[in-house]
C-alpha cells in the first residue's frame, strides 16, 4: 500500500491558570506531572487518573479543532486523482548544480566584460599629469555649502531607495568614487584613474540589463580609489574617517597576486625597542591581512638565535586562514627585544622551509617570499643568499626599514634588489599600509607579463561595510546573510609599459549566498532535508547550521572566524571526514549516515537517516552539496486541479504561502519587486503578468494543496458559529503543506491569546523560511501518523508562554511507497487546573 502523508500539526498552544497551589503542569499524551508547593499525599492512582482524564480531554479538543478527520477523508477522496514519484537525488543534485553554475556563470562574464573595457580604456588614455576632472566623490555628493552651492566633488547626485539592494538609496543610472581618507582625492593618479574609468558606467548599467539579478559592481584602482555601482553615498565612521580601502579586501588582493608562501622574518634584537617594535608589529599584522586561505605563512623572530613565533608550527608552512592569521596577531604580543641581531640564521631557516615545501609538493605551489622586518642593523649576510637563492632566486625578499634611522638603509635594500623583491622604508606607523601593499604589485608582475586573467571566488564573508547592512541581520535566516565575490585582475595593455607588468586594478561584483540557495528549493528536499556549499579548502559557504552572528547585548554581531568554519564541524557524524575529502576533491557521489538532527533550540533531537548527495560546480573552486531523509524525503506527491478552482481556494483570507520561497520570480523586473510572491502567484495565473518567471512544478503543488485543503476554512468557521461557542482557552488552528501553504484561523482575539507573535512575522522559528521547515513541521513528519504529539515551545519568540503544541498527520495511499507532502493544522487552548 503506497501512502500520501499530508502532515497535519495540530499545534494547541494553552495558556495555563494557576491555582494556589498548582505551580506549572506539563501535559503530554498519557501522562502528567504536576509540582506542588502543599504539603500533601496524593495517590498514585488518582494521578494516574487524572493523567488518563486530561489525556483523553486534550486527544477530543485536538481532534475537535484540528479538522484532522475531515482532511483525512478529503484525502481519501482525491486518491485517484494523486500521483507519487521518487525523488532521485543523483539526478536532481547535477540538475542543482547545473543551475547554479549558470547563475556563476552568468557573474563571470559580467566581470569579464569590466576587465575588457578597463583595460581598453586605459590603452587609449594618456596620462595628464595637470588633469583636472570634477568627478562623484561618495563621501561628498549632495554637500552644499554654507551658500547652498554644491561643494567640489559633491555634486547633485539622485539617489532612490532600492530593493534589490537592501533598500539603501542608490543611482542605477550612475557609479561614484570612494576614495579613503589618506589618499588624496585630486592627486594626479587619482583623478586620471577615475578619468579613464568613466568607461566603466555603460558597462555596469549594460551587465545589470542583461543579468537583474546582479547586485553590486566595482573597480579597484591600484592608486586607491574604489568605483562602486550602483552609486551610493558613503558614511564616514563616527570620526569622519573613511578607512575603506578596496586593496585591502580579500577580492583584490586575490585576484591580484598569485597564491603564495610567506615566511615573515622579524628583528626583535635591543635595536627595536620602543616604537620601532610597534611599528614592526603592525607591519606584521598588515602582511597578514593580505594573506587568504590559498596561502601558506609562518613568522620567526631573531636576535642571536631563531626562534619560531608559534612552536607548534616549527619548520613547516601552515594555511593562512583566518584561524592561524589571527593566531599569529595574538602572538606579536610575546615578542620582547633582546640581544644581537643575528640575521643569516633567520634567513638559512626561512630558505630551508620554503625548499622543503617545494621539494615536498607542499604549500600554495607557486609564489614563495620572504619579508625581513629590520631597523637594518646585521652582520655578514651576503653568503646566505648566494648559497641558498642564486642564480635561480626562486625566493623573493621583500625588505621593510622600520624607523627613522637611515644608518643600514644600502643593506635593506641590497638584499631586496639581488633577490627580485622590494625595499620599502616604514618610518612611523601612517606609513605601514600603503608600503606592506607595495609587494602585490610586485607579486602580480609575472601575471601582469603572462596576461593571466584567472577569475577569483573568495570565500563567505558578511559585507558590514555598506550603510544599514546591519538591519539585515533582523531580518534574513542568518546562515545566509553571507555573501562571495567574483573578480578578476585589469592590467596594462600599453606596449611601452607591457614588460613592466602594470597592474591597474581589480574588478568584481559580489554574489550573495541566499540567491545561490534559492536555486535549490525548499519543496524539494522536504521537511529534513538541505542543500550546503562548500570550498575547495573545506570551509562552509553556506549550511542551515552555520550561525556566524552571536548577541552583543541588542545587536547581533560576526562571530570570530565566522567564515572559516570547516565542513566536519557541521557534519560532525562524518567522522571519517569521507563527505568532506570528496567534496573537497571535487568529486561526484553519494552517501547515508545516520544523524541526530535538533530542533526547536536543540530541546528535542530527531534520530533520521540521511542521504547525501554531492557534486563539483565546474569552472569554481566550489562544491554543492544535499541531503534527502529517508521515508518522506524521498517522495514527492502531484495531484491535478484547474487553475480556476485553485485560484479560487487560493484567495482565500486564511492562507498564505511562504513569502521566503521563490513562486516566481520577483527581482528580475524592477516592475515586479514589491510584490508579495503570493501576489505575484495570482497575477501570473490570472494572466496579467505573463512574463514572470514562476515554477510551475511548485504552483502545481501549492494549487492542488489549496483545494484538497479548503473544506478546513468552512470547518473551522462553523466551530466559531455553534451555539456553545469556542472551548475557553482555544487560541488558534492552523495547517502548513510541503508546498509552503499555510491556513490559519484565530479563534481567539489578540488580546486574549497568550501566544500573541506565534505565527507571525517575527516567528521565524514556526514559519516556512528559505532554510528550513517550521519547527512543528518537522516534529510532525517524525510522529506516528493519526496520533497527537505535544511540546512546549522553546523558541525565542514562543518560550514561557505557558502555551503548548499538538501535532499530527494523515496519509493517502497509492500502490506500496509511502510519501510525505506534510500539512500541519494547530489549535490553541487554555487549560484549567482544576481536575
């Protein structure tokens, strides 16, 4: 016998009256515990009694308002019409990724035809050393002066609140300039920079015609200024400082050097003390900064002696994720001077680690440098080099001069120049930034030279840089609030400079991870079931269970490292890391393990066997991965009506449908993005919207289960009109369905419900989001169908309520499988306490 479970919770939220001496009942089928502040002997029998009694009260008021009954027979009656189908997860996780490499795909191109036409524009372009040019300055549009004259730079500039980018006011029809506060906005590079890539304008609003779904476009001058489209004006900090600074961000430094090995070698002998030491530091700290997870570093003191800043990491290469980068921050502060400087030592040790990494296939496998941070003062040193680095001079050395002491600047900078690197002279700590980024272009040469424009993807980050992004927080499902970017290198193209190899900048558009996800639906993994993506180094992109905020008092804020988490930690029954290895690998496969999945805040585990699914997504270093649940996972249930009945049970004033979900899709028009999805529903299937893109597997779904669902409105309508009215205490009843449909009746007023929020807006936890089923969903696909589970929620929103959930489901049968679209109807009621 094959069975259609349509998943009825019938959730009966109850308030509950405290007597003198009844201090909190818990009430679940078939038993009942009750604390008591008397001192009193009550027999086992009469509590047994009473647990039978309240059992079989509770059973009749569920059954009562949930109309599970009569859906059970509504069922029965459309078996005939009802189709079940097997849901292949190998086929359907290649259709998945195939879908999401055309969405990255379509990214790619619109980066490349920026690069084409940066570099186009700065081939024709001669440089102006007395150019002057008034261009948009982000931080200066729309200032007047005390005349009400537009300020240089900061001319009228429309701005319009916009929902495809966060509601924040942008011009579509133009980009602006942000430039950092210790740059100048009018030096000469600056402004002939900006001059040659006004070309940049048409190519932004041309790639946001042909792709709506595009969101931010940028250029990163190598001279400092940040091109950003749409424009937008910039918020200083509360100092007035714009730090901002494009070539600090993990896309440009990627797309703009090579991945790389880097051994820090720092002088912390006397001769460093004070500010020199400090300046040292943060020259440390900003090396770091510049590193990404396809590099490899390690830091080493010296005085008269070499000793390795972590000794764990002793005569090795580790990854400079943001785990290990932020490790070796935390360590600078153990470093104290002493002692003579002893450089050779430091240099033979940094050279052997960097040979072993190449003789052994380990490390990035490509860049290898060395930075010496030194005031200058050294004995002999010249040998090393000669023994360790000539004449190939695999190894770069880049020099830093810390202080204002010029006395051994001709040695800092022979060992730079004889060893294809660069000498730079940090004297105070304004000076670190720019001079730590000089050695990317340095690095970025070979590339420049070759013309190899690789496409970069960076790893998950949450963008907090733009205005407001932080509202966002309160409102989208956390896990995927991150977002990755796409760039690629703009090099100079001039004949006269071509064997200098002049990077001019990166260009890149940002890919925020919830419109990668939605193109892998909800309705189609069921009630347990998601869908994750994942690096090349194993690190969670995104993933239901990646919750990179924590609470700062009223705000939610990043956690530390919240973009490094590896994949084993969210899989953690993996514990042979098999999934991860594959994945990581690129592979193509499948696997089962069993879990134990929490819900409603880890208060109740759900034991489930899961079905993992897994490919590459060609031409990125990412993979994609999906689970399906055996049993109601792997089904999934068609039934054929008109859209004309549907349309009409679908208009009904007690159902929605999840507002998070993609029907059709709404941010392609500008025309279409304020409406709601189920207005966007109807007006696609009455036909004043044909152009909508809508998935019609899915309206297949939500119209049939908007039918077979409508006798419950007259039902639970009648109950309001009878003549004895509604049990006291009885809240709410509600049904949810796979197809992301819910009905819901208020029995009560909101003034008399204890559970004022549940279901609303902010309950999150209870409703059909874009990562996950609602919480009484999930209970009530593990439950035994025809039977009522109960649980107090634990929620946020929902928690010392005194409220609880009953739930349930039906079946429908055809042949011998057994699926499950799931329906979830809830009840809410007041229990007295006198017995």
């Amino acid at each position: 016998m094959e069975m259609w479970l349509l998943s009825i919770d019938v959730s009966i939220m109850c308030h509950i009256r405290r007597s003198s001496w009844v201090t909190f009942l818990m009430v679940y089928t078939g038993w009942l515990c009750i604390f008591t502040r008397a001192q009193m002997k009550i027999p086992p029998e009469t509590v047994q009694k009473w647990a039978i009694t309240l059992s079989e009260q509770i059973n009749a008021i569920a059954s009562k308002y949930s109309g599970a009954a009569l859906l059970q027979k509504k069922l029965k009656d459309v078996e005939s019409i009802i189709r079940i189908e097997d849901v292949d997860g190998s086929r359907l996780v290649l259709e998945f990724s195939e879908e999401i490499e055309r969405m990255l795909g379509s990214k790619m191109k619109s980066v490349k035809r920026l690069a084409d036409t940066a570099e186009d524009a700065d081939l024709y372009h001669e440089f102006n050393a007395s150019l002057k040019f008034d261009y948009f300055n982000s931080l200066l549009v729309n200032t007047m002066d005390d005349e009400g004259n537009f300020i240089e730079l900061g001319g009228e500039f429309p701005l319009e609140e916009n929902e495809h980018f966060n509601k924040l006011p942008v011009n579509t029809l133009m980009s602006d300039i942000q430039v950092p506060t210790n740059v100048y906005n009018k030096d000469p590079d600056i402004l002939n920079g900006v001059y040659m890539s006004e070309a940049l304008n048409d190519i932004f609003i041309s790639n946001f015609q042909k792709d709506p779904t595009l969101t931010w476009q940028y250029f990163g001058s190598s001279a400092g200024f940040f091109r950003l489209y749409p424009g937008i004006r910039w918020t200083p900090d509360s100092n007035g400082v714009v730090a901002f600074d494009c070539r600090n961000r993990n896309w440009y430094i990627q797309a703009a050097t090579s991945p790389k090995d880097i051994i820090i070698v720092v002088d912390v002998s006397g001769s460093m003390k004070g500010l020199k030491m400090t300046i040292a530091k943060h020259t440390i700290n900003t090396i770091l900064d510049t590193l990404g997870e396809n590099d490899f570093v390690n830091v080493i003191a010296y005085t008269d002696y070499v000793r390795y800043v972590e000794p764990c990491f002793k005569g090795t290469l580790v990854q400079a994720d943001l785990d290990n980068r932020e490790h070796f921050k935390l360590l600078m502060d153990d470093l104290h001077v002493k002692g003579e400087a002893k450089v050779k030592k430091a240099m033979k040790e940094a050279f052997r680690i960097l040979a072993d990494a190449r003789a052994n296939g380990q490390g990035s496998l490509c860049n290898q440098a060395i930075m010496l941070i030194t005031d200058g003062a050294m004995e002999d040193f010249q040998s090393v080099f000669e023994e360790f680095n000539w004449p190939d001079r695999k190894v770069r050395v880049f020099t830093y001069l810390i202080g204002r002491d010029m006395t051994f600047s001709e040695n800092v900078k022979w060992i730079a120049c004889n060893n294809k690197g660069y000498y730079t002279h940090v004297s105070t700590l304004a000076d670190v930034q720019e001079n730590v980024m000089e050695y990317l272009h340095v690095l970025s040469r070979p590339m420049v030279i070759n013309h190899d424009h690789d496409i970069i993807w960076t790893e998950a980050y949450m963008d907090t840089v733009l205005p407001n992004t932080k509202e966002l927080f309160k409102s989208k499902a956390h896990s995927l609030l991150l977002m990755t970017s796409v760039a690629m290198p703009v090099f100079s193209k001039k004949k006269e400079t071509l064997s200098h190899g002049i990077l001019l900048g990166v260009v890149g558009t940002d890919v925020p991870l919830l419109e990668v996800m939605k193109l892998a639906p909800r309705y189609k993994l069921g009630a347990h079931g998601y869908a994750f993506l994942i690096t090349n180094n194993g690190y969670i992109l995104a993933h239901p269970d990646l919750r990179p905020l924590y609470s700062d008092g009223k705000k939610l804020k990043p956690k530390p490292n919240y973009n490094s988490v590896d994949l084993s930690e969210a899989e953690w029954e993996d514990t042979e890391d098999s999934l991860r290895t594959a994945m990581v690998k690129g592979q193509t496969g499948t696997m089962a393990l069993d879990v134990r999945a929490a819900v409603d805040k880890g208060k109740r585990p759900l034991f489930l066997k899961n079905d993992y699914f897994y490919t590459t997504i060609n031409e990125t270093p990412f993979s994609f991965g999906m689970v399906l649940t055996r049993g109601h996972g792997q089904y999934m249930v068609f039934g054929n009506v008109s859209v004309e009945e549907g349309l009409h049970d679908l208009q009904q004033p007690d159902l929605t449908i999840a507002d998070e979900w993609t029907y059709c899709e709404t941010d392609i028009d500008p025309h279409h993005r304020k409406l709601t999805q189920l207005q966007a529903v109807v007006r696609y299937l009455t036909g004043k919207e044909p152009d909508l893109e809508c998935d019609e597997i899915l309206l297949q779904q939500v119209l049939f289960d908007a039918v077979v669902t409508a006798p419950l409105e007259a039902y639970w309508t009648a109950l309001t009109l009878t003549g004895s009215g509604v049990d006291e205490g009885m809240e709410s009843a509600f049904l949810g369905t796979r197809s992301g449909l819910m009905r819901v009746i208020r029995y009560a007023g909101s003034e008399k419900r204890v559970g004022k929020k549940f279901l609303t807006r902010v309950d999150k936890e209870n409703l059909f989001t874009v990562d996950h089923f609602p919480i009484w969903y999930r209970l009530a696909a593990e439950n035994k169908p025809g039977q009522f589970f109960f649980y107090v929620p634990h929620d946020d929103i929902n928690k010392g309520r005194n409220t609880f959930v009953a739930v349930t489901s039906v079946t429908v049968t055809e042949g011998k499988r057994t699926a499950i679209p799931g329906g979830k109807i809830s009840v809410c009621h007041s229990l007295s306490s006198e017995i």
